[in-house]
C-alpha cells in the first residue's frame, strides 16, 4: 500500500499540469516565520532586539531632520526619480510611512491631486508637528497627517492604493506588528512599497544597519503574507521593492 502511496505521489510530480501548483507548495513551505530576539550584545547604531536574524537599527531622531532636506539629495538620492518610479495616479490614497520631514509626502501630493489623498504618518511627535505646520503652509486637503504608535500607522482600514516607507522599515521597533497593521489598511490588490539603502554596496554612504539586503526584504515582507511583485534597482543608493497585499480569504 506503501509502495503504491509513493507511486501515485511521483507520479503527480511528474505530471505536467501540477508543476505549477507544485512550485507554489515549494515557495510557501520557504516562508518563515520571523520572530524577535533580545540581543546582549549588538551593533551600536541598533537597539538590542533582532527581528527575523536581522538587528533594528536606532531610529534616526528629528534632530536629523535638515539631513532629510539637504539641497544634494536630488542628486545623491535621485528622489525626482523615485517618485515617478511610484506610480502614482490621480485620486489615489496614499500613505507615507516614516515621513519625516513630508518633503516627499508633498511631491506625492502632486501626483495624486485633484482628488487623491497622501497622508504623512510619523512616530516621533517633533516630526509630526513639523508635518502638522508643513500642513498649514500648503493649505492642501490632501495632505493629512497622523501620528502613528511603535506597533500601527493608526490608518483606517482598506481605504489606501499605496503605501509607501522611504528608509524607515528598517528602524521599526515592531516590524511584524506594523507590516499586519499596515496591510490592514490597504486596499485588496493594492502595493506596499519599501525603499531601502542596498546593502554590501560600497557605492552606498549609509551605516550598516540602516541598509537591507533584498533577501531580507522579501523575507519579513512575505512572513506576514504579502506577495513580492518586483524590485526596482535603478536609483544610485536605494532598492524599491514592491508588494501587493492580496483579498483577504
């Protein structure tokens, strides 16, 4: 009965109609499951807790705010470039994770007008309140801003065709928390879009920890469920990796 068992197994192997299904079965038994883990020691630009074997970098405070806004960073960072690679359209909702400063969350603002929405989400309050006056100085209703905790952005659910983190995932305290929190509020079908410093890239000015491999993007991306769709590697310092956040089943 054994043998027979093994047999039927091969032979649905080898079928040609079950390749694909077999692949998928292949891809998601690779998925893991990312856990925390307090470290005694680490890396003094991170905090002591790794999060899927990776370490999370200490957040970048407000008081690097001017670094975020420095003239060369158009040119250092192509940012013109990188809000074109969004793709970004007309009455979107979208949500600018870690915004900082809002200097990207305005160039958003202007793909999505007339009728789109972009809201600046930051955890440090001296951030938010920079977004706050940033608010009151376009006078856009398209522009809103929210402050977010350590484990959710605070959005409202399934309303957003975007959301966007500009160098910011990596210094989440609670990833996995904030990744499910995030995708709660994205609509079905739409894209959850990380922009990282390449890491092991002796090109890229960036400390370590603040750099992710594309590996270990897709690793926690996809540990929480949503699905690698592309990386685009064409900006000087940063990989754009992109996902979809599937129908709830």
């Amino acid at each position: 009965m054994r043998l027979i068992l093994q047999l039927f197994l091969l032979t649905m192997l080898l079928w040609p109609g079950t390749q694909q299904a077999n692949e998928s079965v292949v891809a998601s038994s690779a998925i893991i499951r990312c856990d925390y883990e307090a470290l005694q020691l680490g890396h003094p630009d991170g905090i002591s807790k790794s999060y899927c074997g990776r370490q999370i970098a200490r957040v970048m405070g407000w008081q690097g705010a001017p670094w975020l806004d420095r003239p060369e960073r158009i040119n250092e960072e192509r940012t013109d470039q990188l809000i074109s690679l969004l793709d970004l359209k007309p009455g979107m909702l979208v949500a600018d994770i870690g915004a900082g400063t809002g200097r990207l969350s305005v160039q958003m603002l202007d793909r999505v007008r007339p009728d789109g929405q972009v809201w600046a989400v930051d955890v440090q309050p001296e951030m938010v309140t920079k977004l706050q006056a940033l608010a009151k100085k376009t006078a856009e209703s398209g522009f809103r801003v929210v402050q977010s905790s350590k484990i959710s952005p605070n959005l409202p659910f399934g309303v957003f065709d975007r959301a966007v983190m500009v160098d910011a995932y990596h210094e989440f305290e609670y990833p996995r928390e904030m990744l499910e929190a995030l995708k709660r509020a994205i609509k079905p079908g739409g894209l959850i879009v990380f922009v990282e410093y390449r890491a092991n890239d002796p090109l890229v000015p960036i400390r370590a920890l603040h750099t992710m491999t594309l590996s270990q993007i897709r690793k926690e991306a996809e540990s929480v469920g949503l699905v690698f769709e592309r990386v685009l590697n064409v900006l000087p310092w940063q990989n754009v990796v992109i996902f979809r956040v599937n129908s709830p089943r």
